[in-house]
C-alpha cells in the first residue's frame, strides 16, 4: 500500500511567527534571488523523511520507525480561511499546527482558526512560540525542551507556568481540553501544547517529533495514496506575461500528458491539457518540470487553454466522463455553498474563504440568498436592492477579503449596507452589529408610524405671521415633526395641526431633532395663544404611549424623557393617564 504524505495546514494570528516555525523546519533553506524563479511566496513547502530525520534526531534515536515520506506544509496567508481548504469528503489539512505567541495568547486571528478547525473536526496541535520572549529565559538548544522548562529560575518558570495556564483556560472556554504535550498520554482527547521557540530552535524537535507521533498512529489509514489525481486550486499567480496555477495534488498521480477537468462556480467541469506541469523542490520554492506527481505535493500547472480559474475550487483527471466529474463537483459544492431563499449576499475571495464565511454566518443565524467568489459588483447590488422590498434587513452585502468593483462603487446605494474586511471575524461581527440596529431602526419606523414624538421650543424672535395661518420658529429639541401632526401646549390644550415646514427657505416633510424650522398652523393667533407659552409637544393617544412604552428600547433618550413630559401633561386632566 503506497502512503502520501499527510497535508499539514500551519495557521495562527499574523506575527506569531508561523512562517518563521516553517522556515527553522526548513533550516532556512530558501534561496534568495533565484535565477527564474517565481518571486511571489509560495503557500506550500515539501518536506521529505530524510529531512524529517536531520531536524529531529530523537526519530532515529527513539527507534521510531516512520511509514509517511514526509509532509507536505501549507503555510496560510493572515487570514483564517485558508484553514478551511476544502476537498472531496473532508478538509484539505489532515493536521494543523496553530502557532500561538506565549507571552499574546488567543489574539482574535487565533479565535477565528480555532473556530473553525472546530467545525472542520480538524486534529490540531499547539507550537507556543516566542518562549525565548520571556524576560530572563534562559535557552539551551541542546537540551531538551521539558529538561530546559524544568531548569529555569524559579521565578522565570512561575512566569512561564502562569501563561501557559492562562492559555489552557483561554483553550478551555472555546470547548478544548489542552495541556503540555509530555503530560498528555491519550492525545485522542486532549490538545498538545508544545512550548518552543522559532528563533533559538528550542522545541522544534518535540514538535516535528509530535507531528510524526500523531501521524503514525492517527493518520494511516487515512493516507492510502488512491490512483486518480484529484486536487485543489490553491491560487492564480502571474508571473510576467503567464498565469499559473498553484495547486495541491492531495491524492492520486497526475502525468504531463493527462487532461484535467477544473469546477466552475456552478460545478461545470473546464477541461483542459497541460502545457506546463511543474512540482515545487524539497525545502525550497523552486519549481522543477515533472512528466509524472504523485499526491500530496504542491504543483504549478500551465494549461493549453486560456480559462478562468477560480481560487479553492476542486480539480480531478479527465477521462472521459464528465458528466459523472460534473455530478461529483456539484454534490462537493452544494455540501459546503449552501444558500437560503431569503437572505443576505455574501463574497469572498476563494471556495474556502467562502465557506469559512457560510458556516460562520449560519452559526450566527444570518440567511444567504446569494454567494460568490470575486469582487461585489453590479449584479450583487441588484440582489441586494431586491432585498429592499422582502426584507430590509437583507439588504446587506458582506465581502470577505475582496474589494467593491468600479462599476459597483459608482452605482452604490445609501440603503445597500456593503461590509469588507481581511478578518473574517470582524465582518461577523460588524454584520450582526449592522442587523441588530437596522432591526432596531425598522421596529421603530412601524411604530413611528402609528404616531410620532417631539417636544418643540418656540423662538419668539422669529415671528413671521400672528394669524391665518400662524407661522413661526421652532427648534425640535428631541423627536421628529411631520405635516399633518396635531400638536399641544404644556396645559394640555390643542394648538393645531402642523400644515407646512420650512427648512433654510424650502418647504419640506418631516424635520429632525436639533434643526431650527419654521412652521405654519391654520387656525391658530399667534399673540393669543402662544406668546406666553415655550414648549409644544406632540399630542398622542393613550393607547400609542403603551406602545412607545413598551417599545422604549427603540427610542432615544431625549425621546424617553419627551415621553414622559407628556404623560405628565396629560395626567393635569386624568390622573391614570398611560398607567
């Protein structure tokens, strides 16, 4: 039974030093300046057994006897996502290292990996880097990783005890059992923590070491090579004139000669030969032509055809059966794009960017009508102002990782709401902040609609007419005036019902607290009935103040206290007014 290597997916808050734990796997091993070479950095590193056994001797010295030929690592971008790779039947990643800096604990990039290696079922361990970090630490290479813990200053492993501990607990209240990994003896039921330390090499053994540990024993059955090539697009690179696909070969051998059928959005199968067909080189970032791979490893693929790729999307051999591949491809993307009849847009930038963002936005209880991959452009607008008359709410676009195109900015709507963020968690958290006050501001528009609140001051020295009608300057303290309201006095006594506003000498509908307006009432004479008086309030019915009552949570406070000065008013003349 030929085995693959186990794909590790390396994640983790940016600066806490994943790819600098990559780089000491690798020894540093990358070339500047290679001549030809692909400039852009490369998600994927190969790691090959013999290299496996350089880096960590305690291999050969254990008597360990390793079935894997290596690993193959990807090292993910800032955001999360990545982590949520997708291929058929499960996640990409058959292991993750979450890298976490002692001395910063869970930073919001580590949650949202943690929330979703959780969703994924994904095994992981911990490398808590940076122990180097901690002031007074005294570091030996040589010795090994426990040993060095166990022999430092009392003062200095009090230090270290206490931030351990307090990340144990942080792990805790995220539904995960951790402890260091040489108190652990069922792995099965608890998180390694390995305490290490990318820049003085402290640990790294013990985590390569736990790698191969836990691959062994947990992973075998799972690394059965199949005989198919099957494979994600990991991205679109440039190079030039030239587009490459960069992609991971998970399972199966794929030749020079072979044709591939690649998924569109819609699960159609693409198919297309290949032009180049390039393996990435042990330990470096070089790319080496190929006639024959075999699964994993990272590969950059030139096709004969110009086609439009789509980042995550899964890819197989041709062999004639397309519609059997297209069957296959859209079972796989209905499984993870899931959308509902009524709800929001969503967007991001790659299969697994999206899916990361529909699990977490169902998690949250927010509905999508419509998701895609790409920049939100005009036809996102369009399903979102069709939105406007099912559900305001919906009126939302969210775009993970992805800007707003041209055409989309020049046609942008103020009542489309458009969220983008690079961090998937602070676009969760904007999108259900954005819900709950639009929410809050319909609920209020219907009950405004029953009746309307305002406390109105009189500026005597803007008279502009005593009599037939009145017309006169207010300043809206608090509340809203529309034509047509009926208004009253602070005895209770009906003034008049607003006719018309006027707003820096235009006439207008409605004007909002702290404008200063001009207004006119038929009907009322000025020097008789308010000269002497300098407040004016809505006038509302008993049963619409138990309403706004029960309502308040909508109101402002400055429309609260209104509230209650004309419950007072009212109760000069019914003592148990709005009771």
């Amino acid at each position: 039974m030929k085995i693959r290597q186990p794909i590790i997916t390396v994640c983790g808050h940016v600066d806490h030093g994943k790819t600098s734990i990559l780089d000491c796997f690798r020894q540093s091993c990358i070339q500047e300046g290679e001549a030809g070479g692909i400039t852009q950095k490369i998600s994927f590193s190969l790691y090959p057994l013999s290299q496996l056994k350089k880096v960590c001797p305690l291999i050969e010295s254990s008597g360990i006897k390793l079935n894997i030929p290596g690993f193959l690592f990807i090292d993910t971008p800032g955001h999360a996502a990545f982590t949520n790779l997708r291929k058929r039947g499960g996640n990409l990643a058959d292991l993750a290292i979450l890298v976490i800096d002692i001395n910063e604990g869970i930073k919001p990039q580590t949650a949202e990996v943690l929330q979703i290696l959780k969703l994924n079922k994904v095994p992981f361990l911990i490398a808590i880097n940076k122990i180097d970090n901690i002031s007074g630490w005294r570091g030996n290479k040589e010795q090994p990783i426990q040993e060095n813990i166990e022999s430092q200053p009392q003062n200095i492993k009090q230090v270290f005890d206490e931030k351990y501990m307090t990340l144990i607990g942080s792990l805790n209240s995220y539904g995960f059992d951790a402890d260091l990994f040489y108190n652990i003896k069922d792995f099965t039921k608890k998180v390694a923590l390995i305490p290490c330390s990318a820049k003085t090499k402290q640990g790294i053994p013990e985590l390569i070491m736990m790698l191969c540990g836990l691959s062994q024993k947990y992973l075998e059955n799972k690394l059965k090579l199949g005989k198919d090539a099957r494979g994600v697009i990991l991205e679109i690179k440039k190079e030039k004139t030239t587009n490459y696909i960069e992609a991971i070969l998970y399972d199966g051998e794929l030749s020079k000669t072979s044709e591939i059928a690649i998924s569109n959005f819609e699960g159609e199968p693409v198919i297309t030969k290949i032009r180049i067909l390039e393996e990435v080189e042990p330990l470096c970032t070089k790319f080496k032509p190929k006639s024959k791979v075999q699964a994993s490893t990272g590969l950059r693929i030139q096709t004969t055809e110009k086609i439009n790729i789509l980042p995550g999307m899964p890819f197989m051999l041709y062999k004639e059966n397309k519609e059997e591949i297209k069957k296959e491809f859209k079972k796989e993307l209905a499984e993870n794009i899931q959308t509902q009849k009524q709800g929001i847009i969503a967007k991001a930038d790659s299969l697994g960017s999206l899916e990361a963002l529909l699990t977490l936005l169902k998690e949250n209880n927010i509905s999508v009508v419509k998701a895609g991959i790409g920049s939100i452009n005009k036809n996102d607008l369009t399903s979102a102002k069709a939105n406007l008359d099912i559900n305001e709410l919906d009126a939302l676009i969210v775009g993970f990782n992805v800007d707003i195109d041209e055409e989309a900015n020049e046609l942008k709507n103020q009542k489309i709401k458009i969220l983008t963020d690079k961090v998937i968690y602070k676009l969760i958290e904007n999108s259900i902040e954005f819900r709950k006050e639009k929410s809050k501001e319909i609920e209020k528009k219907r009950i405004m609609e029953l009746s309307t609140i305002c406390k109105l001051k009189i500026l005597h020295q803007y008279i502009f007419r005593n009599t037939k009608p009145a017309i006169f300057g207010v300043k809206i303290e608090a509340g809203k005036i529309i034509s047509g309201l009926t208004i009253i006095n602070e005895k209770t006594e009906k003034v008049g019902r607003i006719k018309n506003i006027q707003s820096e000498n235009k006439s207008v509908n409605e004007a909002k607290e702290g404008l200063e307006v001009a207004i006119s009432i038929p009907g009322t004479n000025y020097e008789r009935q308010l000269k002497n008086k300098n407040y004016l309030y809505s006038d509302i019915g008993e049963k619409q103040f138990k309403t706004f009552k029960k309502n308040k949570d909508l109101l402002s406070q400055s429309e609260i206290k209104v509230l209650q000065e004309i419950a007072e008013i009212k109760r000069q003349n019914k003592s148990d007014w709005g009771s």
